[in-house]
C-alpha cells in the first residue's frame, strides 16, 4: 500500500481492490481502505467528509460508511462542525503497545539491584493467553541456587507469577479466562478446579502478592508481585524462584523487597496509586 500521508491518486481505471490483488499481497480491501485512512486523520488536522473523500479518491459513501464504523468504536471522533480525527481509543492502544514494549527496559535496574540485595534469581513473566512466559530475567547469582531460562512457559495458575497476572487481570477478560484452564495434578499441592483457584486468586489480590509452594516441582517454589502501566494495568509480574524451604523461611523479606521493588518499576512506568 501507498504512505497515505501523501495519497497519489488511482493510476489506472481498476478498482482498488483489483489493484490490491494485482500487487500480490493479498490484501483485504475494506481493511487496507479503512487503514488507510486512519493513516491518513493520523497525518492531518481534522478533516472534513469532503476533505477525506478527496484526499483518498475513495467513493464518498464508503467514506461515510467507515468514518461512522471507526466514530461508533471510538476511534475516530466528529467535532460539532462535522470533521473527523483520531478518537481517544488509540491512547488504550498505545498504552498497552508501550507498557509491553518498556516494562523490561524499565524494570531491568530494579531487578538487577534486587537480584544483588537478595542473592537470587529474579524473573519476570506475562501472560500470553492461558500460560505465564518468562520474559526476562536476572541471574547473576554466585553458588548453588534455583534458576531458569527465558521464554520458560507454563500454565498460569501453576505459578506464582501466573496467578498474580490471572487475579488482576479484568473482570470480563478472566470469565472468559478460567473456563479454558486445564487442571493437571503436578502435586498434592497443585490446584485442581475453577473453584480452587478462584480462591487462590481472591487471596493474591487481598495480598498483593501470589506464592506457589511444591505445585508444579515438589521442593521449589516462588512468591511474585505485580507490575503495573501507568493506566493501572497489571502488565507483567516479577518474582522470586527459590527452594519451598528457603521461600518459607525468607517469605516476608522476599514479600517486603519484592514489594517495594515493584513500587519502584511501576512508578517509573507511569503508574501512581
């Protein structure tokens, strides 16, 4: 497709669509068109129906037609004297394109001062659907000690990192959530139904923190926090991963630093309480 900041015409007489499929991309007309002119109210003050409708050269139905699409989803806002430009759902957007792509970047300090203060392990993780990936992690630590890999994946109610994403999660996204969860007994620990978990979750938000103890590896175990954007977004969580004995024996100090750490990334993230 063309940069729509600056629309050439249509250099021939085909349709849009023909010229799409004749470029060999196998574009979805209605889609590129309606892309097309998001680009293209990205470009420019606001612009008139007329305004629009020249600048891209499509039909002015059309136009009308997708304009009130994008008004009705709000991304796309109409003055009161009838010009259209980007509407306030692409700040959502944005956000969530920032906090995925910064929360690393931001909390790699934080976690690498953590990782000295406490001599352990600390990895950070995010859902990816129904399952916890570890993202990053800092590993530094001198003598025998419980460690991981990056991209390690797991269901997210095994770990103490998955089960702080799933309980701040959104209401309406975890109905949709935990109906799709596959219960395997790893332990006689592991967590067995929806209704186990619910539980389990009501206690890490009363908390603010989520443990695992003996669940999917009898012996180890881990306590995780949230991480919040600066929309309030739980977008990531950071944890310890240690023996079940040196958890128990170190919960409150690893809860305590954990905390306060989290305090510090989301803050610089944008988050205030």
């Amino acid at each position: 497709t063309c940069d729509l900041a600056v629309l050439p015409g249509n250099p021939s007489n085909l349709a849009p669509d023909a010229l799409l499929s004749l470029s060999g991309f196998h574009l979805l007309g209605s889609v590129d068109h309606t892309l097309s002119l998001i680009e293209l109210l990205s470009h420019h003050p606001p612009l008139s129906l007329a305004e629009i409708t020249k600048l891209t050269e499509y039909d002015k139905s059309s136009v009308f037609r997708m304009l009130y699409t994008l008004a009705e989803n709000q991304m796309v806002e109409k003055t009161e004297d009838g010009r259209y430009s980007l509407g306030i759902r692409f700040l959502y957007y944005a956000g969530k394109v920032l906090s995925r792509q910064d929360v690393i970047t931001v909390a790699r300090p934080y976690m690498r001062e953590l990782e000295s203060r406490l001599n352990t392990a600390i990895h950070m993780g995010r859902l990816s659907g129904s399952r916890i990936i570890t993202i990053d992690m800092e590993d530094e630590v001198s003598g025998p000690h419980v460690t991981g890999r990056m991209g390690m994946s797991a269901s997210a109610h095994t770990t103490a990192m998955g089960r702080v994403c799933l309980a701040f999660q959104p209401e309406k996204e975890l109905e949709v959530l935990l109906p799709s969860l596959k219960f395997k007994k790893y332990s006689e620990r592991s967590i067995q139904n929806v209704s186990e978990l619910s539980a389990v979750l009501r206690e890490v938000q009363a908390n603010g923190y989520g443990m695992d103890l003996d669940d999917r590896y009898p012996g180890f175990g881990a306590v995780a926090v949230p991480l919040y954007d600066f929309s309030g977004t739980c977008t990531a969580a950071m944890g310890v991963v240690s023996t079940s004995q040196m958890i128990r024996e170190q919960k409150e100090v690893y809860i305590a630093a954990l905390k306060e750490c989290a305090g510090k990334i989301s803050a610089a993230m944008g988050y205030k309480l």
